[in-house]
C-alpha cells in the first residue's frame, strides 16, 4: 500500500506503554507480539501509537451500547473459528497462479521498458497507441481507465481464476457477463478480452 507514515490508537494502556517502552513485557507470547510489532514498525518511515482514554471514547461507547439494545430480541448466533497457528509464527503462502510470460502485456511492457516495437509495421504502430495509457508500478502492468483508479493488468490464467471468483466465488451470485465484467472493473483488474472470455466461461457453469 506504499504507507510511509502510521498513527495508531488503542484503547489499552497496557499496550500502548509497552510499545513506547513504558512498561516491560514480561509473559513470553506477549515478548514474540511485542518483537513482530517492532519488526512491522521498521517498515515505516515514521510510527506512533496513542492511548484513547475511556473519557474521550464516548463516542465508541454508545454506539456498541445502542447496537446491543437495538438488537436484543433478535436470535444471536456465534460463529467461532479456531486458529491453529499464531499469527506471530512465520507462515509460507503460495501463489495461485504462476507467473506468465508471453501474454499481450509482453509487447507494452518492452516498448515501456526497453523501448523495443514489434517488427511488423502495424502492430508497432498500435503499441505506440496503447503505450500512453499503460504504465509499470512495482514491476507490474497497469492501464488508465475511465472514471476508476489505474487497473492492474493480467495474463489469461488469472483472467480466468478472477471470473471464475467473481462469478461463483464466496461473494459470487451467478450474474451475467456483463455485470461480472463490471464487477471486474472495480476491483481494479484489466484485459483486452475481458467480455469475450466471461462469455465463454460462463458458458461451462452447470448451475447457470
């Protein structure tokens, strides 16, 4: 997210103090917290944590206090999830979808990089073309957009695991490739065959 100053507040004392050095921690996982915390702090230019008084949280207060009354009769259900590792203890994560290579980004992003076109006259010309609303943060391809924010641009293996989210994924609702392609917008995500290829894909889901 490229945050380079942080202001945090809580509303533990305890907390708060043991950041700033204030008190000692002494118990050995709240020591591992306090280390992982120090280690995420380095990433900022720039860090500090406060401590929200009770007096100064009404706010806050009223609103958990007018929520618990407001919904007193209705049926309460607790969903309780366990966790079996800490999230002070390292974890390996690994990708979806493996980078790909020879995809349409790869003749923008060398005229963008290197400034080499295609050797064929009308393909060089319409990378010339394309090339202004394209541009590479953080080693990846994005591209202007109308009225939305820069779109990240991807390969056809992504393409289709970013449908195939939208469309029957957690938040998916079975919708028309219109409205997926839309949703796909949003979400900040961008390919040329973005139309033609939810049509296809929306074609081999048996509940639709």
């Amino acid at each position: 997210m490229k945050i380079e100053h942080l202001q945090a507040f809580v509303d533990s004392q305890l907390v708060a103090n043991q950041l700033l050095g204030i008190f000692e921690a002494r118990q050995p996982t709240i020591q591992l917290y306090l280390s992982k915390v120090n280690e995420l702090m380095e990433s900022f230019r720039s860090f500090t944590i406060e401590h929200v008084r009770r007096s100064q949280n009404k706010k806050a207060d009223a609103l958990s206090k007018l929520a618990s009354i407001t919904f007193a009769h209705l049926a309460k259900e607790v969903l309780v999830e366990m966790l079996e590792k800490r999230s002070i203890e390292a974890q390996e994560f690994h990708d979806l979808v493996t980078n790909e290579e020879n995809t349409w980004m790869k003749p923008i992003r060398e005229y963008l990089e290197l400034g080499i076109l295609p050797e064929d006259k009308k393909e060089a010309r319409k990378i010339r073309i394309k090339a202004p609303s394209n541009k590479i943060m953080n080693e990846a391809l994005y591209r202007k957009y109308f009225l939305t924010p820069w779109l990240r641009c991807v390969g056809p293996n992504q393409a289709s695991m970013i449908i195939r989210e939208m469309h029957e994924g957690i938040c998916g609702l079975h919708s028309g490739p219109r409205s997926i392609v839309a949703k796909i917008l949003r979400m900040g995500y961008y390919w040329p065959a973005m139309h033609e290829d939810t049509v296809t894909l929306l074609r081999t889901c048996e509940p639709c």
